[in-house]
C-alpha cells in the first residue's frame, strides 16, 4: 500500500507542477484509484472528480460511452476505456483522465474477457492512450490494487508524453 501512496503522490506532484488536474473514471477499481488520491494531504487539490461507472447503463449516462459501443465490444475493452477516459474530460475541468475497466472476481459470462483482465486508459486533450492489462485469476482487492497501481504509473507516462508533445 505505501507503494501506492507513494506513486500517487508522485503523480499529484508532476500535475501540480504542470498546472493540471486529474480526473478519474473507475468500474472494476470501484473509486480506489480516487480514494488512494485524495489521500495525499497536501496535494488533493490537482484532483478534480471521480466518476464510478461500475455498471453500463452507469458508463452510458455519466460519461458518455455509446450503448451501441459497450454491446458490440464489451464493456471491458480497449474502445470503452478509451471512451471512458474522453467522456470523463469532456464533463470535468480535469487535464489528464485515467479509466479503468477489467474483471477483478470470476469471470463475467456477458464479456469476452477474462478474469484478471483490466484495460487502463489516459486522456489529455486531443490525445489518449490505453493498455491491457492481464492479472490472471487472483482475488478482486489484488486485481484492484494491481489496476490501480498500473493506472498511477500510465498517468505518469501520459505526462511525459503530454510534455513532449
């Protein structure tokens, strides 16, 4: 866990010192990737919302993500955590968004995924990227801690990149 804290902190730091602000959006994670941020005393205020869009009706209606898109490729897919990273831009004051969608329990019979499997998207303006993760089965508060922590580190990418552009 001191990992974790460790790493959001890093990632608040290089959004103060860039004058950015973080939004997340969250299905498989439930929040903790929002939790582990507004953890950081000090620095919370580079954190602008969270969005918890466990369900697809939930995806659909606060942030945007096209029905159509979630029933032809799942809702654990690169397409949708894309989508939940732009949508989450677009109705925030956020800079940099970073989506998490995956199976942290057994496997969901509505997805062509398996368990395990996480996809971690970052969105900054005009630009995003996305990766697929594979845990393989392990029990959810793992999956999650392993989501969430691979979220934090493609937040940091995507400053890098951000900066370069």
């Amino acid at each position: 866990m001191a990992e974790l804290h460790t790493a959001a902190r890093a990632l608040l730091e290089a959004l103060d010192g860039a004058g950015m602000s973080l939004v997340t959006a969250e299905s498989c994670t439930g929040g903790f990737l929002a939790s582990l941020v507004t953890d950081i005393e000090g620095l919370s205020h580079g954190f602008d919302r969270g969005f918890i869009t466990y369900s697809k009706d939930a995806k659909q209606q606060m942030l945007g993500v096209e029905r159509a898109l979630i029933d032809r490729v799942g809702a654990v897919s690169e397409a949708v955590a894309r989508a939940m990273a732009t949508g989450s831009l677009r109705r925030s004051r956020g800079t940099l968004a970073l989506a998490i969608t995956g199976i942290a329990g057994s496997a969901d019979p509505d997805e062509r995924e398996g368990p395990g499997v996480t996809y971690v998207a970052a969105a900054i303006p005009h630009q995003s990227w996305v990766y697929r993760m594979d845990y393989g089965e392990r029990p959810r508060h793992e999956v999650r801690n392993l989501a969430a922590a691979s979220a934090l580190a493609v937040g940091m990418q995507a400053m890098a990149w951000k900066a370069a552009l």
